[in-house]
C-alpha cells in the first residue's frame, strides 16, 4: 500500500442555500478544493451522499456530479453510509490511492436538505434507522439520541448542563469559523431553554438541518511532497458497523462502532489516543459528543459529561474537541460532514485555522457516524 | 350443549363527561344527564379502533377459554365502525389471534346489534357440528354528530365470546330474533356521521323489538321474568334499559350488574355484549340470565344462558368489566377529545 | 410508510410476534433472521416475545416524521422484555410524567400508522403501562 497524502480541499458558506442546487454547490465546493490542489488530471470521483433520492429525487448522483463538474468521461462512485457516508467516501478515495489503482482521487460529500418540509427531512433521516423496527413506530434520530441520553443520565448521572456545555463550546469554536451555518455563541440558558425536540433534547441539541458540500483531494504522498507545500498525511483509517437498531445494542450507552474503528485507524497509524492533538468528531446531538469521546478512549466509560464540564475538550483543553465548530454549530449537511472534518484537520495541520488555530497541532483525528452508531469511519492525519 | 367457553372485554381509558361536552354547545347538562341517565362515556385514543379492541378483548376470551387458537373455526367482528368499507375487520382479528388460514371470517353490520348476530352465527355452527370454536365480537368506535344529542353517548368498546360444545362457562340454552324494517337511526354510504328519527327511536323501535324479543324469547323457552337472575339490555343511555325492565317485569336488582351505560356511554355493537360480560364476572354457578340486543333498522336479538360451575376457575384470568370500567380513567376536555375523534378538519 | 407488500410481510412479527430462537445458542431473533447475530448459527426454531418487560429508556417524540405528523407528542421506548429481548415502540396510556427507566409495560395490539385516509391501515404493538 502507498501513502496517501490530501493535496487540496474546499468548502463553502453551509446554510440554507435557497438558490443554490445540489449541483451548483457541489461544483463550486469541488472546484476550491481542485484549485488548492493545483492539479489539472483527476483520475477518480468519490461522493459521499446520504439521501439525493428523498431530499432531491435524484440518484446516479456520482455520474451527474462528473457531468455537471465537467470531468467525463472520469469514474465516479457514491457511496452511502447514512450520516458516515463522508467519511466513508474519503476512506474508499485513501483506498484507491493506497492501491496504486488511482493517482488523484477527488473525495467530495455533498447534500441539500432543504428542499423538502421539515418533517419530509426528518423522515428521510430516520431512514438511517431500522425501517421496520424503529421508523415503523415513528422513531426519529433526534428520538434514538434522546433515548440513549436518557440512558446514559440513568446510569451516569449525566446531567442537562453538561449536555448544554456541548453546544456552548462548539458555538463558540463555530463562532470562528466564516464558513459555519451557525457562526455565533450561545448560552447554557439559552440551550436549556429552546423548544424541545425528544425529550431531553432541545433544538440547540441538535444539528441543525443544512445545505452544502465538501472536497478534499488525494494523492499519492511522494507527489504531495514535490507541490513544496505543507503536506498531510492520511496516516491511518478504520471502519466498523454496528447493530442498526438502537435496542439490538449490548449497551444503549456505548458506541462501540466508533471505539473499534478509532481503534483500527490509530493502529495503522502507529499511534495512540494521547498522541492527537485534536478531534473533528460527530456531535449531531450533544449526547452523542459526550459518548464519542468516552469511545474514543478520551475519558473513561461515562465520564463524558464532566470532561466536558471539566473543559477538558475545549480548543485550549488537553483533547480539543470540533474546533470547527462541530456539525452542531458548522450545520451537518449529512454526507458532507465527514469531508467537512477531513478539511478542518488539514487546515489545522498546515496551520491555516486562523482563529481557531490550534497551537503545534501535528496529529489530527476524525470520527464520522452513521445513525446511532451502526457505522463509524475514522482517520488520523498526520503534518510532516 | 353449545355455550360460551370464554369471553373477554375491552374498554379504553379515556372518558369525557356530559358537563365537558354540554359546555361547548351550550347546553344544560343536568338536563342531559337525568334525561339519559348518563354521566361520562369512553372515547377510544386516535390509535384505538374497532378492530385494535377486538383483538384485546379476544385475546382475554382466549384466555379464560383456555383453547389453541388454531381450533376456532370462525370469526366474526360485528360493528357499525368497522375501520374499512371494504377488507374485513375479522381477517386482521383472525390473523392477530393466530386462528389463520383455516377459519371463516366474515364483518356484520346491523347497528348495534352486530355483535349479537356474530354471536348467533357463531353458536349455531358450533351447534350444527360444523366448526368446533367459533369467535365473535361486538365492537364500535361510533361517532355522534357534534352538538347532537347522540354525542353525550356515543362510545367505545368490545366484548368477544368464544362458543364451543365443552368446557363452558354458560351454556346457551336458547335463542330468538325478531326482526322489522323500522328506519329509526341510520347512516348512508359516505355519510360520516348517522341521522335519526328523534323520539320515533322509542317505543316504535327499542322498545317494540326489546319486548318483542324479550317476550318471544320467554314464550319459546317457556320461562317468565322471575325465572331469571340478570338480564341485559340493550343500553343506548340510562333510561330505555330500566323502562325495559319495567315493562316487562323485570327488578333493578336484575338489571344493574349488566348497566354499565350510565358510566361507559353506549358501545353500540358493544352494549348488550359488554353487559354481559360484566354480568358474567359476578354470575354463580346456575345462575339464568336473558342477554336482548337491539339494533337500529331493526332487530333484537335474545339468548338465555346458563351460568356454570366453570365460571369460578376462569373469571379471574382476564381483567373484570368493572375495573376496565372504573379504575385507571383518563379524563379529557372537549378539544382533545374532537381531535382525538376527528371532528376538527385539518388541512389536507 | 411501508408499502402494503412490506406491511404485510411483516404481519407475524407485527401481530404476533413470533421469533426465532437460535438452537445452538437460544438467543432469541426479533423479526427472526437467517443468521444468529450472536453465534453464526443457522438453526432457529419458531417462539414468540414475552408479552410484558420494563422500559430500559424512552423519549417523547415532538417533532415527529412525516407519517406521524398527527400524532405528537408521542412517547417512545425501549423496553426489556421478560424474556430478555429487547423491543422499540410507542408508550401509550401512559402519562409523560409516569414515563421512568424500569416502569413494567406489557404489549397491547394498537394502530401505529395509516395512509392518509385512504390507504393501508398500519398495525402492530404498542407498550402499555402495567
């Protein structure tokens, strides 16, 4: 296998992109990121994307997206993992690289989520949940989340305030961040006080519903070495599955998809957990933070939430945790998202966060999950 | 000997009361409910239909049966809410219960005496030998035109009778129907709520079948009105039930274990059926009791059973009318009750 | 919304919930499956749920999907059952404020969803406080 290393990426504003198509924002996202990497050739497409069907009605999303990008006759390939599907498209890009089979690889995710009504959304989200067994009874992910925060209260003692310290501090890293849907701060009061979604989630619990896209550029690491700019290196990745229903889970409490995966990706890397010095992880509802880094091994099993009272996972704390602000305040258009912290850890590593910038960061890792947890991918990037 | 192996009840927990209803028409409730005899009724939740209550109340049937689901050889469901025109309430039933493939099923409709006519049915081929357990259910979700008089009580319920040749709980000992066409109450297709003759739906109708029944039915068994311990009525509100009972002779003693009206409403296809589960719940052993339904259209169905000494080991497998009735009871106003029973047009 | 085909191919487990239990290592499937999740056995006999357990979480759905925009606020759940299985659905009859981990539920044939008001009528199991 070859290194891989990311020669470009790109993102624009996230929101709700009225006049903006699917396609329209994927172009201009993808164009950025060809741009920065100084390349002509591109020898392969990946797209991650959850649901172009239900949100747009449009499937053989990866060929459009050549076609509208100008790239034919190039092969392309979506790929979909739910809420994952990013970062699944930037591991199956690695691979390809890896392989030898493609030199330059562009990895995008993209979605626009906003042309349909909000319960239409809601719906077609939920589709990342077991149909028959869950979406059936009219569960929905804001539902599946709060059933396992409501679980992890029970037996941790996890309380509402530190849920709301979640969406605190990524707000306030999001307020940094000129491409975040949510650029501002808010307060614990605030979180605590906003309309309830599933009990005990608020909709400042939760990510919000967003249009955008995402794209990085891979290429064999020797070629990264020779554009004389800063290089990154994609130094490990791992995956792992889940049970798809929440009730089909050992333990409601723990992610054990993204422990595994994150377990992988740090092997293939030579490295361990202490060793990064920040974290781009999938906060699509603030409980789902404070599990993640228990998973991750950042804390013990149910500390999660006085770490985060702790400010241990504060952009000055010892485990920086979405300085970009999260999907939480950065807008979680869902196949993109995975891409989105692809490009916040090569920002970082090159040094190019401006004012989130995070101090001598050489190490960097991403977790991207898909539903409740039935898909974790995860990479570790590496400055050279 | 046929007779009724097991049976079962089921009444959802919300009520509204005559004052929450007469409030919002601006009517007097005191009036309405010493008129009807009324004071709350049952109003099924929006997931609650007749076929959702049919099962339960089955399922309890089941029980105290006692039997393999397989064994029942027919289903019948009997209400005027059945939740489609077309497809039977009964496939669903029969499949629920387990009973499928090898039944007969068929809906029955005849106001509020279809449960009774599933009844018939379903002894009668037990008694012809041609099936071995037969299933039938009285159960509605019926609607009363907002500000009508209908709708202090019109309400929801079930009751399902298993019939077989043994392990009876009361033994059917005879029947009678008598039967008119008497346009008191109905409904047209594609009509959402029924219409009704007003005070024609009184002594040319409920009480012209009732004692017609009740008086056809003693004659054939040659039995009077003291040879009986209970006996129900048809109860479309407090009042016709107890002026029944006087016509014909009958004491309020006899009566109240099987008037639930004044507290339930009137379950239409559920009514008599309901009233005699609850009458069964507190039978002995040899007890008589004369079961008259009455359905709009119109017709009154009668049977005579006779309580035995089974009675005892299974009543208490299933919950009793009386706690379904009274215990654990939701009390809603009257917007949530129009929205539970759609009455609020929303947009499409 | 399922498609009547999906509906009711699912009718066993929805009406009745038969299982499947694996016969090298008794765990139980819900819907039954080919392979055992826990074993990799492919040998399962036909059982059915306990019809009663206690709720190991729940919520209360505000914003709900599509299909069930008439239905909120609804409680959800995900109870244990008596025979270990686990099982999500709704909590109905049941005040929010009854609503804890370890409330005894049992099972109660109910309508879960329809088509509008002309389609498929949609049902299957709801919990019931005990």
């Amino acid at each position: 296998m070859r290194d891989v290393a990311v020669i470009g990426v790109g993102m624009t504003k996230w929101g709700e992109l009225w006049e903006k198509s699917l396609r329209t924002i994927f172009d201009e996202t993808a164009l950025l990121a060809i741009e920065d990497a100084g390349v002509e050739r591109i020898d392969s497409m990946v797209v991650g994307c959850m649901s172009s069907g239900l949100f747009v009605g449009q499937e053989h999303l990866a060929s459009l997206l050549a076609d509208s990008l100008g790239r034919i006759p190039v092969p392309a390939a979506r790929v979909e993992s739910a809420c994952s599907s990013g970062g699944l498209a930037l591991r199956q890009g690695f691979i390809e690289v890896a392989s030898g089979l493609s030199d330059i690889v562009l990895v995008a995710g993209v979605e626009k989520m906003t042309d349909v009504t909000g319960c239409e959304a809601t719906y077609a989200l939920g589709t990342a949940a077991d149909q028959e067994y869950e979406g059936y009874h009219g569960l929905t992910f804001p539902g599946l989340y709060a059933m396992m925060a409501v679980a992890h209260m029970h037996r941790y003692g996890t309380t509402r305030e530190q849920l709301a310290k979640v969406a605190v501090k990524n707000h306030e890293n999001g307020s940094k961040n000129p491409l975040a849907q949510f650029p501002f701060k808010v307060t614990v009061d605030a979180v605590v006080n906003s309309v309830l979604v599933a009990d005990p989630l608020r909709i400042l619990d939760c990510s919000p519903i967003t249009d955008g896209a995402a794209a990085v550029v891979l290429c064999p690491l020797d070629l990264a070495r020779k554009t004389g700019k800063p290089v990154v290196r994609i130094a490990g990745t791992g995956q792992a599955t889940d049970t798809i229903a929440l009730s089909s889970r050992q333990d409601l409490t723990w992610l054990g998809s993204t422990q595994l995966a994150a377990q992988k990706a740090l092997a293939m890397a030579g490295r361990k957990i202490e060793d990064i010095h920040l974290f781009e992880v999938h906060d699509c509802f603030t409980i789902a933070e404070i599990m993640i880094t228990e998973a991750l091994g950042l804390v013990g099993k149910g500390r999660g939430g006085p770490a985060v009272e702790e400010g241990l996972t504060s952009i000055s704390g010892k485990y920086p945790v979405n300085p970009s602000g999260g999907l939480k305040a950065k807008g979680h258009p869902v196949g993109a998202t995975g891409v989105a912290q692809a490009v916040e850890a090569v920002k970082q590593l090159r040094g190019d966060a401006g004012a989130r910038q995070i101090k001598g960061a050489k190490r960097a890792l991403t977790q991207n999950m898909g539903g409740t947890g039935g898909s974790s991918v995860v990479h570790v990037f590496e400055a050279e | 000997m046929v007779g009724i192996v097991g049976y079962g009840a089921y009444i959802p927990r919300n009520r509204i009361k005559v004052e929450e209803i007469a409030k919002v028409w601006g009517a007097d409730a005191p009036s309405y409910k010493k008129g009807l005899m009324l004071e709350e009724k049952s109003v099924p939740s929006p997931d609650q239909d007749t076929i959702t209550m049919s099962v339960e109340a089955s399922k309890r049937a089941l029980k105290r049966a006692g039997i393999d689901p397989r064994e029942i050889g027919a289903v019948y469901v009997g209400s005027e809410s059945h939740p489609y025109a077309v497809k039977p309430s009964g496939t669903v039933l029969a499949e629920a219960i387990g009973a499928t493939p090898d039944v007969h099923t068929a809906d029955l409709e005849f106001a509020c005496k279809a449960g009774t006519e599933g009844m018939f049915i379903a002894l009668s081929l037990v008694q012809a030998g041609a099936i071995k357990y037969g299933l039938a259910v009285g159960a509605d979700t019926s609607q009363g035109a907002p500000g009508d008089a209908l709708e202090y009580s019109a309400a929801a319920g079930a009751a399902a009778f298993i019939f077989g040749k043994d392990g009876l709980v009361a033994e059917t000992l005879d029947t009678y129907s008598y039967t008119t066409d008497t346009p008191d109450f109905w409904r047209r297709e594609y009509q959402y709520y029924p219409r009704h003759g007003g005070r024609f739906t009184g002594d040319p109708a409920y009480f012209k079948h009732i004692t017609g029944a009740a008086r056809g039915m003693m004659d054939k068994a040659k039995m009077k009105p003291a040879d009986f311990d209970y006996v129900v009525f048809h109860q479309p509100n407090g009042k016709f039930p107890l002026r029944a009972g006087e016509i014909l002779g009958f004491t309020k003693k006899q009566i109240e274990p099987g008037w639930l009206v004044p507290r339930l409403g009137n379950t239409y296809s559920g009514s008599s059926p309901l009233g005699l589960t609850a009458t069964l719940d507190i039978a002995k052993p040899g007890n008589l009791i004369l079961v008259v339904s009455y359905g709009s259209g119109a017709g009154s169905d009668g049977f005579i059973f006779k309580v035995t000494k089974r009675i005892d080991e299974v009543r208490g497998s299933a919950p009793l009318t009386a706690v379904l009735l009274d215990q654990n009871k939701n009390y809603l106003e009257y917007g949530v009750y129009a929205k539970y029973r759609r009455k609020i047009r929303k947009a499409e | 919304m399922p498609t009547p085909s999906r509906y009711w191919r699912e009718i066993p487990q929805r009406y009745r919930l038969e299982a499947g239990k694996c016969q090298s290592c008794g765990f139980i499937c819900f819907p039954p499956r080919l392979v055992c999740p826990r074993c990799g056995g492919r040998e399962f006999e036909p059982t059915r749920l306990a019809g009663a357990g206690q709720l190991l979480t729940y919520t209360i759905i505000r914003v709900p999907p599509a299909p069930f925009e008439d239905q909120a606020p609804y409680a959800v759940g995900i109870a244990e059952l008596d025979d270990g299985v686990k099982l999500t659905a709704q909590v109905v009859d049941c005040d929010f404020s009854r609503l804890r981990v370890g409330l005894r539920v049992s099972l109660e044939f109910r309508k879960v969803s329809e088509e509008g008001n002309a389609g498929v009528i949609y049902y299957g199991y709801k919990f019931v406080p005990e």
